[in-house]
C-alpha cells in the first residue's frame, strides 16, 4: 500500500500536507474497513441527514489522548497491529473525521482546556489557572439546571484540576464539573508506605517542565470513598493490580457510570505521553493501552441500562507529534514544532443516531467538539469559537 505523504511530504505547503494526513487515514480507512466517504453516500448537503430521530436521554462520554499518535503507529500498514479494537470494533461503527486541526496551543492542560470550551485557551500550559471562557460543564449545568453530579471529569494529575469551571463571569464553581484526579488520591492513600512497587501509577509529567504548580486534588479520600461508595482499601487493592494510570482512571470512570451515570462524562488518558521520555517501546505500549481501554469503555456503555442506546461517544487525541521530517523535532517524542503533522488529528464519534463506518474528509477545528456536544445535549456555548459537527449535531 502506497501513499503519497511518505513520498512528497518535503514538498508540501503545511495546507497541502495536512490535506494529504487526511487523505492517507481515508485511503486507509477504505482498504482497512470499508469505510465510506460522507458526501459519497450522502452528498454534501449541510442538512442533518446523517442521523436520525434523537433518543431520549441523551448522554455524552468523551475521551482525549494526552500527547496524541503518530499515523505511523495507527492509522497506516505498518501500524495497524497497535490499534485493532479502533479498527476492527469502533471504527466500522463510528463516523470518523480525518482532518480535525488544532490551531492553539500544543500543550495537554492547555489544548485539552481549548476541546472543553469552544475556544483557543491562551494561558500558560503549566499554570494552576482554570480556563478564562466557559466550558462544556458549565454550560450544560447552568442552561440545563442539572445537579453537581451530571457532570464529571477523570483526568491526569498535573494541573487538570480547575479544569472543569472556568474563571467566565457568571460561571464558574457553581456550574463546574466534578474533578477527580486517580493519581493524587492513590499517593494520599499510599503517602504512608515505602513501597516503590506502585511508582509507575503515579508519573504525573512526562515533559518534566522547570516549573510545575502544586497540585491539590478537588476530593479528599473520604470523601472520593463516600461519593462512588468504595472503601479507600478496596481502591488501593484495586489499583495496585493495575498496570497504568490510565487503568485507574479508567477504574474510577467506570464506578461514576454506574453510580451516577452521569449525562457528561469526560474522559483523558495520558499513558502514550510516555513518548517524551524517548522510549518507543514504551509510546507503542501506550497506544495499544489505549485501544484497548477506548474499547472496554465502549463495552461498558453497551452494558451499562442507563447508557446503552442513548450515549454518543467521542474518542479524539487532544494533538499529535512532530513529523520525522521537521528539523526541530523529535518525531515522535515531542510535539513542539507545531508543524502540520502534529496539529492535524482526528476524530470518531459513535452510538445511536451517528451514521457507521463513514469517513468525513472536509477539515474541521479540535474547537468544534464544544458545539457539537451542545447540539447533542441542548446548550450553547454562547462564547465559543467552533461550529457543531453537521454529520453528528
């Protein structure tokens, strides 16, 4: 199979090279899947003829990969064997969009802050600072009047804890999400004991910046046990036969969803961000966690009576990594150039109502995903920036 990325990568403009990523994961798609082009089937009409009547209930599960992947790793030949749960289960299901840029900054906090309100957040990625716009939460909580536990995020330690209420005038904590951060409530649980046998649960930073701000967790342990009723003993049990932070955080979004189940579920993983320690063993090991993690939260939703059949899920990477060809890049061990290969990602959407196995070629923002989840859950993100996802909203 041959693509015409890997010959005239060189050559292109930043525009056409992003044109030819999304080209590749089509080309791709089709021989892989059978995936079909959108405006094939359908034309190009922006009417929403994609789905059909909207299930009552509506509920949303989100998740982000913290540092991205490479097409290399995924969505080519020589990387399909790291994704078979994407490509054999979720993809044929799932309309895919293969040309989703991300214009802002190429940072997790920051970028993933960016998906969550509709807007190019600005502030520093390593700052203790909520984001300055509304987000998704907020919104849905405020214009909907729904109860604090509707809306959770389960996410990364460094610095994703004012993630879920922004610091927008007549928003904020009143509206925000539920924060719960695995990482820090397992060293609280674990602060007493000498064991270095747990250490890999709890790399909070792969980038190991200069400065990072002190992080304290929205929960205490009691109260984290209270509200998703597992014992802080049986957590740590728990936790300890893991292999990964993302299966904790995995772990503890699974009790929220059937304690709760809440209507917007927010999801980061962060594991393939082990790349920045320059291990591509350990970044392959990664993505194939992930697949199988994204996989196992899709099962869940099947399973799960107050989700099956009325819950779209999302599964983006927040950016991607630099190119082998940029010569201030790592390939794919950073993402710091902010070359097209690393902004141009992509993203699938699946459950009742999203057309199967199609491909939608037409670029689109990392921005939009804020919109469209307000046309699937009935908000506007009044200050946002992006436009709802037509083939889904």
């Amino acid at each position: 199979m041959r693509f015409p990325l890997a010959l005239n990568a060189n050559r292109l403009t930043p525009r056409e090279l992003s044109e030819a990523v999304s080209c590749n994961r089509r080309e791709f798609l089709r021989r892989v899947t059978g995936a079909t082009a959108a405006g094939a089937v359908l034309g190009f009409s922006p009417v929403k003829a994609f789905g059909s009547a909207r299930p009552p209930k509506r509920k949303t599960v989100v998740v982000t990969f913290g540092g991205g992947c490479r097409d290399e790793e995924t969505f080519m030949p020589e990387g399909r064997q790291n994704i078979p749960h994407l490509l054999n289960e979720l993809i044929p299901q799932s309309t895919f969009f293969t040309r989703v840029v991300n214009r802002g900054i190429l940072g997790h906090y920051v970028a993933t802050a960016s998906l969550a309100t509709g807007v190019y957040e600005t502030f520093d990625n390593f700052a203790a600072v909520p984001p300055d716009h509304p987000t998704v939460f907020e919104y849905y909580r405020k214009g909907l009047n729904r109860p604090f536990y509707d809306a959770w995020v389960v996410a990364p330690a460094n610095g994703f804890n004012l993630i879920g209420g922004s610091a927008a005038r007549s928003f904020g904590p009143n509206y925000a999400a539920n924060v719960i951060l695995p990482k820090l409530l397992l060293k609280q649980a674990l602060s007493s004991t000498k064991d270095a046998g747990y250490e890999h649960l709890l790399v909070d930073n792969y980038e190991t910046p200069l400065f990072a701000p002190k992080v304290d967790n929205r929960f205490d342990l009691q109260q984290f046990s209270e509200l998703l009723k597992v014992s802080i003993a049986d957590f740590v049990a728990h936790a300890l036969t893991l292999s990964s932070p993302d299966e904790l955080s995995v772990y503890v979004a699974r009790q929220l969803m059937r304690q709760y189940a809440p209507s917007l579920l927010w999801i980061t993983l962060h594991d393939m961000d082990v790349a920045h320690s320059g291990s591509y063993s350990l970044y392959l090991e990664g993505i194939q966690r992930t697949d199988r993690l994204c996989s196992g939260i899709w099962r869940e939703i099947q399973n799960q009576p107050e989700y099956a059949g009325v819950t779209t899920l999302f599964i983006l990477p927040d950016f991607g990594r630099d190119s082998d060809r940029a010569a201030a890049g790592n390939g794919f061990q950073h993402h710091r150039t902010g070359d097209a290969l690393s902004r141009t990602t992509w993203l699938m959407a699946l459950g009742p109502g999203i057309r199967e196995n199609t491909v939608v070629d037409r670029p689109v923002q990392s921005v939009d995903l804020a919109p469209t989840l307000g046309a699937l859950l009935d908000f506007t993100p009044t200050m946002g920036s992006g436009e709802p996802l037509r083939e889904i909203s």
